[in-house]
C-alpha cells in the first residue's frame, strides 16, 4: 500500500494506512517497513 514504483515507502500515506488497519504502534510499524524495504537475501 505504501510501496512505490521505484522500491521506496510513500510515507505521506502512512497516516492513511494507520487509520485504515487500526494500527496502535506507529514506530513498530515503521521499523518492520524500513526492515522489510532494505532487506537483502544472502547470496548463493
């Protein structure tokens, strides 16, 4: 929902996504975001 075409967070959707899931933890939500987008698998 907050991806971009270019792999980074639209973070001015955040407060959307927060009132639409009904997220209560705002910064746990955004440290699982940022874990997610800057992951990297191991190589072979």
């Amino acid at each position: 929902m907050l991806a971009t075409d270019y792999g980074s967070i639209d973070w001015s959707g955040l407060p959307l996504a927060v009132a639409i899931y009904g997220v209560v933890d705002i910064e746990g939500l955004v440290m699982r975001l940022q874990l997610i987008k800057s992951h990297k698998p191991p190589e072979a």
